[in-house]
C-alpha cells in the first residue's frame, strides 16, 4: 500500500485552509489510497484557531489521517514534509506601498523556504497559493537552495479553471468538452488567458457526431478579447464584489488540482493525447520568459517529480483584435516584482 505522505498547510487557519484541509484528508489530493500526515503552521495568534480546525478534522474520522499537528514553528511544520502548500501571506492593507507588501511576504516566504531547504523530504513538493504567488515562491525557492528550482510553483490552476468555465459556458458545452488554454505570467491582472490552441468539442454542421473544434472559430473574436480575457483576470475581484469576500472554495479546489495533477500525472485525454493544464513554474527560458522566474505556462506531469513546460503552443496575439503584447506585458511585470524583491534584498 502506498507510504504515508506527509502534507504542510500553512495559514490553515483561514479561510482556504478551511476548505482546502477536509478534502486532503478525506483522499482528494493524492488518492483514496494514501493516508496523510496533516501539518498546521500558523502564526501564534492563530494557532488556537487552527487547533479548532484540527478537532473538526479528528471528529470527521477520516480513515486516510493518520495525524493532525499544529505548530506555529517552520522547522516542525516542514519536517520530512512532502506536499507544502503556503497559503498564509501577508494581505495588502489600505495604505501599504507595494514594496511593504513585498517586504512584509519576504519575512513569511524566505524563512519558510529555508524550512523547507533544511526539514523537508527530498522530494517536495511545493505549491504557493499566497499573493503575490509567483513571487513569493521565487523568495522560498531562493532561501532553499538544496532544492531543485522545479520544486517550487505557483497556483493558477483556479485562473486556469475560471478560464475553462468561461469558454465552455459562452461556447454552449460541458467544462469537459473544452481543452487547450493556457494561463500565462502572473497570478494578477495582467495574466493574459490565452484561447490560441483551445478547443471546443460541439455538434457537427449537420448534427452528426461531435467533434474538435479551435475554439476561436467557435466563440467570436471579439469576446475573446473583449469579455473573456479581462473577465478571467478580473474574477477574483467579481467574487468580492459578489460573494463579499474572497474566493476560497475555488481556490482550494484549484490547488487540490494542481497538487493531485502534478503528484500522480496529468494523464492522457481519450484520444491518448496527453491532457495539459496550466501552473506557474520556473522558467527555462521557453517562449522567451527570462530564466528563473517563476511564471505561468502550459504543462503536463508525469507525476514522477517536476512539471513539464509543453513545448510549441505559443500564443498568436494577431489572432484577436487589440494590440496585443500581453504575454510580453505579463512576463514584464514578472521582471519589475522580482527586481523588486531582489532590491529589498529578499533573493
Ligand atoms: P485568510 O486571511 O482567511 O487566511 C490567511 C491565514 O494565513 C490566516 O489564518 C493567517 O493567520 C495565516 N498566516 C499569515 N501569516 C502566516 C505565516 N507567516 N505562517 C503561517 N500562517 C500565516 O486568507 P485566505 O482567504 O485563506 O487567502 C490566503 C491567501 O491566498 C491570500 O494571500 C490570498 O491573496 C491568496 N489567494 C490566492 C489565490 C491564487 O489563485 N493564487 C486565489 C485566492 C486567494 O486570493
């Protein structure tokens, strides 16, 4: 039977972590098959709510938990850890300058990056769910340097995911009669969701059998462009406006995703091409983002250790109206935040 893997939470506490612990334990993750060793890091403050978490996990009673700890120490929480997940970060408070924001995570990230460098299983590894993402796994990945860069990603699976549901929705389809997109860049407003290679499976002209089709020749250009793309980097702020607070349900999905995805493979889909979703990983310098930032690109796994950046699916920008530019715009701002974080002296 499959060894018990050993699985770090951090800001369990909140709400993501809410959301995220039960369906981990309960075998979503990383399979009905293999228990998990839950680790709660919080800050002290938080740490008795954390624990309420932990009670609710124990009297769930489910059979794949083989323990629940919580701690507010990094050195416990990453011991022989082989799934972080670091979702606690410092949110943006009214009146913050963008370089207290990046300090301020630098605090969180770095010394959770060296825990991971120092306690963590070899094979680690991990996801980076806190804002500003990208970066913040670029400041754990730079204070761990025993790891392997691969190790260390970011989610934008949920873009990824809110992507798939806007096309399959406009297109009149199921989520799985829609494949190919790509999230690039940045987990922020200049992401640039990318319909170049999408597809939609719809009914044949004369009602036969249905069948693959690009999906800019099903939806119209214009919504592509107009609609589509700045509705998907602007979801986040609609499920505020919306909900009244911030996506959390979503975005623990989305990392369920992204880690069970990356852990056991991507697979193949039913014409035995493999199945591709997005991830925020460190660039080799593919589709000429600079090497060593940590951006978004169209990947597979195998499930045996990093992603893989599937090769030839750049965007053609000249394929929507507008002015194009966005992977180069979204790849830019990748640059500025890690020039930033470089010149606080953070990497
Ligand atoms: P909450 O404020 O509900 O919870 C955050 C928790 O993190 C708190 O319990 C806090 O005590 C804890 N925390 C803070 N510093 C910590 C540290 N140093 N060590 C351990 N725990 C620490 O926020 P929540 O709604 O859960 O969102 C968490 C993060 O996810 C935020 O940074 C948010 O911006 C980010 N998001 C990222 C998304 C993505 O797609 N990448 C989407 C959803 C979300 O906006």
């Amino acid at each position: 039977s499959p060894t018990p893997q050993t699985v770090t939470v951090t800001g369990a506490a909140g709400n993501i972590g809410y959301a995220l612990l039960f369906r981990i334990a309960s075998g979503q993750m990383l399979g009905t098959d293999t228990p998990v060793r839950l680790r709660l890091l919080e800050i002290p403050s938080a740490v008795r709510a954390a624990e309420g978490v932990a009670m609710e996990l124990a009297d769930s009673a489910f059979p794949l938990l083989a323990s629940v700890d919580v701690t507010d120490d990094p050195a416990t929480a990453f011991e022989g850890t082989t799934h972080a997940l670091l979702v606690g970060a410092r949110p943006r408070t009214a009146g913050m300058e963008r370089a207290d924001l990046l300090h301020a995570n630098g605090g969180i990230f770095g010394p959770q990056g060296r825990a991971i460098n120092d306690h963590a299983d070899e094979a680690v590894r991990v996801v980076v769910v806190g804002n500003p993402a990208n970066t913040n796994a670029l400041i754990a990945s730079a204070h761990a340097p025993d790891v392997p860069a691969e190790r260390f990603t970011a989610l934008t699976r949920l873009d990824h995911n809110r992507a798939v549901s806007q096309l399959a929705a406009r297109a009149g389809v199921g989520v799985t009669d829609v494949d190919g997109i790509t999230i690039w860049g940045n987990h922020s407003a200049t992401q640039f969701p990318d319909l170049t290679h999408a597809r939609v499976r719809v009914a044949g002209d004369d009602g036969g059998a249905p069948a693959w089709r690009p999906a800019l020749d099903v939806v119209d250009r214009g919504w592509a462009a107009d609609e589509f793309i700045p509705r998907v980097a602007k979801r986040g702020a609609e499920i505020i406006e919306v909900r009244g607070s911030s996506s959390a349900a979503s975005a623990a999905s989305a990392t369920i995703d992204h880690m069970r995805d990356w852990s056991l493979g991507t697979g193949v889909d039913a014409e035995g091409a493999p199945r591709r979703t997005s991830a925020a990983v460190v660039s080799d310098g593919s589709y000429g983002v600079p090497e060593g930032l940590i951006s978004s690109f169209p990947v597979t796994s195998d499930g045996s250790g990093a992603w893989t950046i599937a090769p030839g699916l750049g965007p053609d920008e000249s394929l929507l109206p507008g002015e194009g530019g966005r992977l180069a715009a979204t790849v830019a701002e990748l640059e500025a935040e890690r020039d930033a974080v470089r010149g606080l002296g953070l990497l």
